[in-house]
C-alpha cells in the first residue's frame, strides 16, 4: 500500500535553523509542480526498467532522467549507505526525507550537481525502500520531492534558468565543452556529480547534527 500525503503536514518539518524557507503549500495544478513531479517519477521508473514511462516527458527531461542515472551509478554505495544511516520506517519517512533535502541545501548554494544529487536520492531510497520491505513511496516521493522543490528558493533557480528543459540544455552544453578539452572522470561531466555528492555530504552532516539534538 503506498503512502500519501497532503501537503499541509509539510509546514512541520525544518526545524534546523539554515533549512531552506519554505513559501507555503503548492498548487497541485501548478505547471511547474508538474513539471517536477513527471520529471521525479520518470527517474523512479526508470529505475525499475518500466516502460513505458507513465508520464510524458520532453526530450531534454529524458536527458536528465539519464544524467540522474549516471549520478546514482557513479556514487551507488554513497547513496546506498546514506539510505542505510537514516533508519527509515513507515512512520519517519517523510519527516527523514524532508530533512535530507533540506540538508542538502541548508547552506543557500543551488547548483546543477546538488539537483542531480537529489532526483538520484529520490530513485535510490524508493528502490531501498522497496528491497528492505518497507511500504512502497514510488507516487508519495514525487509528490514530497516535487513539493519541497516548489516551496524553496529551488523554484526561483530553476524558473530563472527557463525551466527544467533549459537547465537540460545547459547541462549537455557543458558536458560537450568539457569533453572537447579533457577526459577525465570529472569533466566528462561536466563537474556535476562532484557538485552532487558534496551536497549529499552536506546533507548528511546537517541531518547528524538533527538525529544527535534531538
């Protein structure tokens, strides 16, 4: 049975002091929600080799759906321990995933890598979930992934860049100017996943510093 959630319960959550500022509850019916969402549940489905995809992405969010899987299979065990360190159960699922992200992000820096870091977050924990028996959260993690990035400072990025396919386009750009000048791990990437997983240690550091005070 899956999990749902409505969005008001998540006015409760960041009570560490550098979380992100939250701007009330999304409109589900919010293009950019949407967005966010279809773009979330792509890269869980995809995970799981589902195909067709249930929802319809642009070109360039298919593009991110594949930048998400490099991220997570370049650093699989990062994710996986991250997973492992949480102690998720049923009932603190939400509240653990709410400040995971906002850990992520607690010190007010938003790049490309960090976003990767958590579409890659999203698929990981679902699957993890999934493996260690726990209740599945494939449609209740697109939903509190899409609305944490809806009510963050994460929407102005995103929206000031064009949107998601622009922000996919950016990411191909840099990835082939890279290219063109070395081979190495990093830069074939275009420095992203370097991005990422400093933001994942972050969020870890943030959520320690929760887990221990509390």
């Amino acid at each position: 049975m899956a999990l749902v959630v409505n969005p008001a319960p998540v006015q409760h959550q960041y009570h560490h002091k550098n979380s992100p500022k939250r701007r009330g509850s999304p409109v589900q019916d919010d293009k950019f929600y949407e967005e966010t969402r279809n773009l979330i549940t792509a890269c869980i489905e995809s995970a799981s080799g589902k195909e067709p995809l249930s929802v319809k992405l642009s070109e360039e969010a298919l593009r991110i759906v594949g930048m998400v899987q490099q991220t997570l299979k370049a650093d699989e065990i990062f994710f996986r321990k991250l997973c492992e360190e949480l102690e998720l159960t049923a009932t603190n699922l939400f509240s653990k995933l709410m400040d995971v992200w906002g850990g992520m992000f607690s010190d007010g820096q938003v790049n490309i890598g960090r976003l990767l870091a958590l579409l890659a977050f999203c698929q990981c924990v679902t699957v993890y979930c999934r493996s260690v028996g726990l209740p599945s959260i494939e449609s209740s993690v697109p939903h509190w992934a899409s609305i944490f990035i809806s009510t963050t400072h994460l929407k102005d990025w995103i929206t000031n860049r064009g949107g998601w396919d622009a922000i996919s386009k950016e990411l191909m750009l840099r990835t082939s100017a890279t290219n063109s000048s070395t081979s190495s791990r990093t830069a074939s990437n275009g420095g992203w996943l370097q991005w990422g997983v400093s933001g994942i240690a972050l969020a870890i550091s943030v959520f320690d510093a929760l887990h221990n005070s509390s």
